[in-house]
C-alpha cells in the first residue's frame, strides 16, 4: 500500500516520525529515535522508541523562519553527546514520516536541518534547537580568486588527496588539547610537514571516530607536542591514533607528500611582471 492510501485511510494510518541525528563521518555515529512504541529498522539504521516530539513545520518563503525545537528525555544519548563536549563536525537533524505498518516503507523527509544547541529548561525534558539547511544560503559565497598556492580544502573534494595513513603512535601522555609523542611519530616525514594535517581516534566513551586538526607541533629532548584543534575526548593513554599529513598549498608539498599534482587548485606561473611591459616606477 502506497504512503498516500495510508495518509488518507481512517483505520490502517499508524503514523510515526524517525528522527536521525547525525553526529560524524562513520557509519555507526549517530543517534536514532522514533516515537513508536518499538524499534524501527529503516536503511539500516536503528530508531530507538523514545518519548520525543516537535515543534511545528511551518512553510515560507523567507529562509530565516526555519526553526525546529525538539523536545526529548533528558538522559537521551543524544543529549549527553550535545552537552558533554564540543563536536568535531556540525551535527545535523533529519526527520522522516511514514507508517509502521506500510510494507512498502516509504518514510518520507520532512526535515534537514543543523543542530544548532541543546537546553534544559527543566528536569522534565531537553530541547534541541535545529536550522532548516537553506540557511547556509544567507551565508556570503566564497569567492575562489587566482593565486600562486592552492585554494583546496586539504583531502575536500577539490583536492582528492588520498587519505594515507602515516603511522599510528600511542601518546604517552594526553592533555586537554595537546598529546605527547615519542621522537619516531613521524615517521619518513619532516615533522613539519603534519601541521596542517589531523589525528582520528576511536574514542573509549562513545564508540565514535574523532577528529583533530594538528595545530602545531614542539620539539622537545626526549619527546614532542601536537597542539590539537580541539579537546582529547575519549582520547587514553593507551589508544593510538591516525596521523595525517597537513600540507603547505604549494606545489613541492602537492607533488612530493599527497602524489597529487594533477589536483593542484592554484596558479604557480601567475608572472610577477605585468606582460604588456609597463612598470610603474612608484611601487
């Protein structure tokens, strides 16, 4: 039975809505929940039953008027995850319709939006604000210019850099945003050539893989410091880690660390002389 004779039957309509929070790069970080009285299997993923609900989904025509607040039990995983730490990538909120008896399971999109933040206005319940996805259209584009050095997000999708991993060190100390590694971390690379670059880790506390840009990186006489983008989050002593390449937007960088020339974004040949030959002689 199609999704519209369910919506128009009197009898045979069991409506139920899956909330999917979204919360990283890996297949398994993210939390589900439905308001059905039982756990729901839709693409693979699991929707726990939880007392959950919304806020109306208005229509219009401005595209700052898309707000949704979701109110759900304070001790939801989701929650704790919102409210604990700082995520290493916006989560996002996708809201699907349909009916638990539909053997066609057409659960339909209603809802794509950013999780903006999390309250508690009391012990009974927390709410989770969330941004329709067209807002990013208010945001000014980015304007990509000429220039000598690339313009690529390293490893986004203009660059394609093949995501290598260099080695996987154990830290010998964690602090809140900086590890400490012993003098062979680096393996057949300069050490300077991983700022710019990131660690991943499985975090102990929640399963989840966690990502960390290399800020910078102090040499000392017995071991060395990254200095991380962000916090150590399930991050032990004993865990190891990912280490990425960072890289200088040049070419020596582009060819001889990522193999990657072919993606080069920038304009290295841009002359220093203007070509038609007048020189002004003030600057």
């Amino acid at each position: 039975m199609a999704f519209s004779n369910f919506e128009s039957s009197e009898d045979a309509a069991t409506p139920v809505s899956l909330y999917l929070f979204t919360t990283g790069q890996g297949a398994d970080e993210y939390f589900g929940y439905t308001d059905h009285t039982s756990r729901i299997v839709f693409q693979g993923r699991n929707y726990e039953p939880e007392p959950i609900g919304r806020t109306s989904i208005e229509s219009s025509a401005e595209i700052d008027s898309g707000e949704l607040r979701v109110d759900i039990t304070p001790n939801a995983g989701v929650v704790d995850f919102l409210s604990l730490r700082i995520p290493y990538q916006q989560p996002t909120l996708q809201i699907r319709q349909g009916h638990a008896d539909d053997p066609d399971r057409q659960f339909l999109v209603v809802w794509m939006g950013f999780v903006e933040g999390v309250t508690r206005p009391d012990g009974a319940s927390a709410q989770i604000t969330s941004r329709l996805i067209t807002r990013a259209l208010e945001r000014v584009g980015v304007k990509r210019q000429y220039q000598r050095s690339c313009t690529w997000t390293l490893y986004g999708r203009g660059c394609k850099a093949a995501r290598t991993i260099q080695g996987t060190p154990t830290p010998s100390q964690v602090g809140t945003n900086a590890i400490r590694l012993g003098h062979a971390w680096n393996g057949r690379f300069p050490k300077d050539k991983y700022k710019g670059g990131y660690i991943s880790w499985r975090s102990a506390l929640d399963a989840g893989t966690h990502v960390r840009t290399i800020l910078d990186v102090h040499e000392g006489a017995s071991s060395d410091v990254l200095l991380l983008s962000g916090d150590t989050h399930g991050l032990g002593g004993g865990t190891p880690i990912n280490i990425f390449l960072g890289c200088n937007h040049q070419t020596d960088d582009c060819r001889e660390l990522h193999n990657n020339i072919v993606n080069f974004g920038g304009q290295p040949w841009i002359p220093t002389q203007n070509p038609v030959g007048y020189v002004n002689r003030f600057y």
